[in-house]
C-alpha cells in the first residue's frame, strides 16, 4: 500500500475509533455495529424497510435484524408498523427520538472530523500487525 493511502486508511480508521468512543462517553444508549447499522440503514434511505429487505441489504439473518429492531424499539429508536399493503409485512419507520440520535450522531462524526483535521499527530497511528511469522510450517 502507497504511504499516502496508508496515511488516509490510518486516518480514517483514528476518525472512527473516536468516534465509537465519543459515542461510548456521551449520555444515552450504546448500540452494537449491527443494530448501528440497522439504524443508519433505516435512517440514511428514504426507502421503505421490511426485517427481510434489512436482512438481505446487510447480509445477515432475519432473526439478527428481528433482534436489532427489537433493541431499537426498546430505545425507541425505531417502531414497526403493519404495511397498509400487504398486512403480512412489517414496515419499519422512524423515530423523533431516533432522529434526535441521528442528529447526535453526525454531530459527533463532524466534531470528530474536526479534531482529526486540527491535530497535530499526537498519537501513534493504529496499523495493523504483519502476519509474516506467523505463516505455518508444513
């Protein structure tokens, strides 16, 4: 890899950690990387979302993002409502408290951003481990 794509990778990847951590300190609900990405999935589209359209957009089971919206309607960060039609589906629809979330979220995402871009590199940039020796003999 280019250094400076290294560079790039390495800065995102900082950006990233900060903000799980931001998101971790701040007052209010952690969520886990699947019903985040749920909640972004629902949110960031405009589209309709049904538990099998989730399930196959992301690549993961029913019962996991059964699981994940169960967990946001708990926060109520998202609720499902009957599709009007076809009463066998579930549609799953936005929140006031789940767009108050989101507004937090990009809050953190663009103070974490800034940060990034005013730091002088204080820390050391997190790469990941070479693999070399540990390859398998035989």
């Amino acid at each position: 890899m280019a250094k400076s794509s290294q560079a790039h990778t390495d800065q995102m990847i900082n950006s990233l950690r900060d903000t799980i951590v931001a998101m971790v300190r701040r007052d209010g609900p952690d969520l886990s990387a699947r019903q985040l990405a749920v909640f972004l999935t629902c949110y960031l589209s405009d589209d309709a979302h049904t538990v099998r359209g989730l399930a196959a957009e992301l690549n993961v089971s029913k019962p996991a993002i059964t699981r994940a919206l169960d967990r946001l309607k708990d926060l109520d960060l998202a609720r499902r409502t009957p599709d009007p039609m076809d009463r066998r589906s579930v549609l799953i629809k936005r929140t006031l408290k789940g767009n108050a979330y989101l507004r937090d979220l990009c809050t953190i995402v663009t103070e974490t951003a800034t940060q990034e871009k005013a730091a002088t590199p204080a820390r050391k940039p997190v790469r990941p481990r070479r693999a070399e020796g540990l390859r398998r003999v035989g």
